[in-house]
C-alpha cells in the first residue's frame, strides 16, 4: 500500500498531463521494492479530488481562441488535438465531456490556509 501511495503522490505532483496519460492504460502493475501494486485511475481520482469549475470556458492544458474554441495545448487522449466550443455545454454536458476526453478542469479556488499548523496530534509512520 504504502508503494502505490507513493507512486500516486508521485504522478499528482508530476501534473495532471502525466496522470491522464497513465490513466489510459490503467490499471496496471507495477514492481518495487520486490512488491506488486496496481495502479487504478478511479482510486486517484477520488484521492485527488476536488470540486472543478465548470464556469470557465476550457479545461486545463486548453487555450481559448478568438472564435470561442477550445484549443489543446497538448496532443493526446481520445479526443486528440481537435478544437472545440464548448460555451453552449451545461455543466453537466462539460463533466461528460471531460470524462470522455480524459481531461479536467481546473479545481475552483481552496480556501484552505496551508501555511497555518495543522490542529490535532500525528505520531510518525513506523
């Protein structure tokens, strides 16, 4: 367990390109440490989840162009390098999309203070 927490801590930090790149050919297996773990794209999703906003335009690692279309910045997934408008989609209509494509939109703002010390106690793994 502690190895497939380390390898999705791994992925989350490298960016969400290198995750949705792995998550088209998980799950899959992997050895270290003389251990087999396997890897499953939905587990991550709901390790890393967050509430998206739907309100913007595209989703990440999209430009928007003059025209309202969606421009991919990186080639990729089953939707390729295809430009698209999705101004007309409701959110709902964007979330399938995203889930299709593979691709996220951005979380909404964190109000969450990381700089300030954590409330409670932790004792160190052994």
């Amino acid at each position: 367990m502690e190895i497939l927490l380390t390898l999705l801590g791994i992925l989350r930090l490298a960016g969400s390109t290198k995750l949705k790149n792995v998550a088209q050919i998980a799950p899959f297996e992997f050895q270290a440490a003389g251990r087999t773990a396997f890897y499953d794209p939905k587990l991550a999703q709901s390790l890393y989840a967050c509430k998206r906003d739907y309100s913007l335009p595209c989703p990440e690692f999209h430009t928007l162009d003059g025209t309202g279309a969606c421009i991919p910045q990186v080639s990729g997934g089953p939707c390729g390098r295809y430009s698209v408008n999705l101004s007309l989609l409701s959110r709902n209509s964007k979330e399938r999309w995203a889930e299709l494509c593979r691709v996220n939109w951005p979380c909404e703002d964190c109000s969450t203070n990381f700089t300030e010390p954590v409330i409670g106690s932790f004792s160190p793994l052994a």
